[in-house]
C-alpha cells in the first residue's frame, strides 16, 4: 500500500495534465528522487528567492540559520494535506528564528487565488519553476532541512502521516 501510494504522489504532476505517464518517465521521476536523496550531506545551492510579499532570501542571508524548503504546487493534493500539520509546525518553531519557505512553480496569481481558500504560513515563493529544475524536483511535496551552516540535513520526499514528524525531529536534532 505504502508503495502504491508513494507511486501516485510521484507521479501526481503527470497525472494532473491528464497524459498517461510512460515508462520512461516513471524512470525519470524515480531517478531524480535518486539524486534528490543523494543532496542529504551536500551544501544547498545558491539562491535568491522572491516572496509573495516581495521579501527577498538568499542562501547567505540565512547562513547562521536552520531553514525548511518545501517544494509544492496548488493543486497537489498530498501538499494541500500536509500544510494544516505544517502550519502547526511553523507555529511550534516560531520562537527559534527556523526559517520556513516553500517555492512553486505555480505563477503568483495562482498561488494568491489558493492562499484565499487555505492558509499555508509558510513564505510562499511563486514563478520558480527554473528552481525546481534546478533541484531536480520532480515529486510533491519534497522537504529539505537545511542546517545552520547550509548543509541539507534531512530530504523527505512525498507526503506521509510521519512527514512532520520526521521534519521536527531533524529540526530539534539541530536546535541542540
């Protein structure tokens, strides 16, 4: 079951533009999650990241500084799930100064119109689709924990009921 339901998440964005995944884009989407994975140990990559609100983060203005990275889109389902649990993350983390932004390759419109109808308190960072190429995202959701010195310490790929947990463990893991 567990299987069959990471199989579907994976291949959600596929599957959401009504074309029929190949075989060779499931090996493509299953390779990338590879590299994804792999990024566990490595520095993350430069950025620089406009929000919604127009507040600009780059990687080294975070130096110093524990930060999430959840990549996700308005019409994920399994993103649409997880962000109530997110949310109440954010607000258990609030007083440690952890940095929580979540880029999309959805446009700003997009990205506004969903924020209307649900609350997601993350720094929402639209028009980033080359930053998710860029990280070789291709499944939704995909959490980097990132560690104070700007090394990725925890990847979780995909949306389980262990995602937040799995998250705040990392996180309290560098809070120490």
């Amino acid at each position: 079951m567990k299987k069959l339901l990471l199989l579907a998440v994976t291949l959600l964005p596929l599957l959401i533009t009504a074309q029929q995944p190949t075989k060779e884009q499931i090996k493509q989407v299953a390779d990338a999650k590879k590299e994804v994975k792999r990024m566990k140990g490595q520095p993350f990559p430069e950025f620089e990241l406009a929000t919604l609100d127009g507040e600009t983060f780059t990687k080294e203005q975070l130096k110093g500084k524990i930060f999430l990275v959840n990549f996700w889109f308005t019409r994920c389902r399994p993103c649409i799930m997880e962000m109530p649990e997110m949310n109440e993350m954010v607000e258990e983390f609030q007083d440690e100064g952890i940095i929580f932004l979540a880029p999309t390759f959805d446009d700003e419109s997009q990205v506004r119109k969903f924020l209307e109808k649900r609350e997601f308190i993350y720094e929402s960072i639209p028009d980033v689709k080359d930053f998710c190429v860029e990280m070789n995202v291709r499944s939704y959701p995909t959490h980097f924990v990132v560690n104070r010195e700007g090394i990725i310490d925890k990847v979780v790929i995909g949306y389980s009921v262990m995602t937040v947990g799995t998250l705040k463990k990392s996180i309290r893991k560098l809070l120490k």
